[in-house]
C-alpha cells in the first residue's frame, strides 16, 4: 500500500471517530475531540487527492468509514447484530477494494 492510500484509510479511521462522535459527545472534550477527528479526516483525504482520482478516493472514504461505523456501533454500543446489514457491508467493502485495486496513482505535474 502507498502513502496516498494509507492517507485515505487514515481518513476514514478519522471518519468514524467524528461520526460516532456526533452521535455521543456530550461533553466539550467529547466536542473538541470530533472536531479535531472531522480536521484530520478532511486533510487527509484532501492530500490523498492530490494524488489519487477525487471521485475513487470520496468512495473508497465513505465506503470505509461507514463500514467502521456500523462496525464499531455493533462492537461498542450495543446495535444489535443483523445479518443482511453484515451481509451488506462486506459487499460494500468488496466495491470498495476493487475501486482501490483498478485505481493508479497520477503522475507529478511538477
């Protein structure tokens, strides 16, 4: 993996930090915390465009933060588990890879 795909999957681990953080900061360190996590998810995935085709790198982003969220929701909060979402999600990761495998890196217009 390339330092631009790992500033994608940075980003998308950032992604579902703000995202949980939305639904369960309470305080204004939980509020601090999702606004850092929201900074470091956009730059990341801004630099990685720098690189990478915008419109791969935005599905690959969302592809995988919202895979880590239903994720995280089942592992930490307590959503209870159903098959056809995990069934769901897997195919969603499935697009997600190929997009990542069918992808080339642009070249330095410097």
């Amino acid at each position: 993996m390339n330092r631009e795909w790992l500033k994608v999957l940075i980003a998308a681990l950032f992604e579902v930090f703000w995202v949980i953080g939305l639904k369960h900061a309470a305080t204004a360190w939980g509020w601090l915390g999702t606004a850092v996590s929201i900074f470091i998810s956009f730059y990341m995935m801004i630099a990685a465009s720098r690189k990478l085709p915008v419109g791969t790198v935005y599905a690959v982003f969302v592809g995988l933060g919202t895979a880590g969220t239903v994720f995280a929701e089942l592992a930490f909060f307590g959503e209870p588990f159903q098959i056809m979402k995990v069934l769901l999600i897997l195919l969603l990761l499935v697009g997600v890879i190929g997009l990542k495998l069918v992808t080339k890196e642009k070249e330095s217009e410097t």
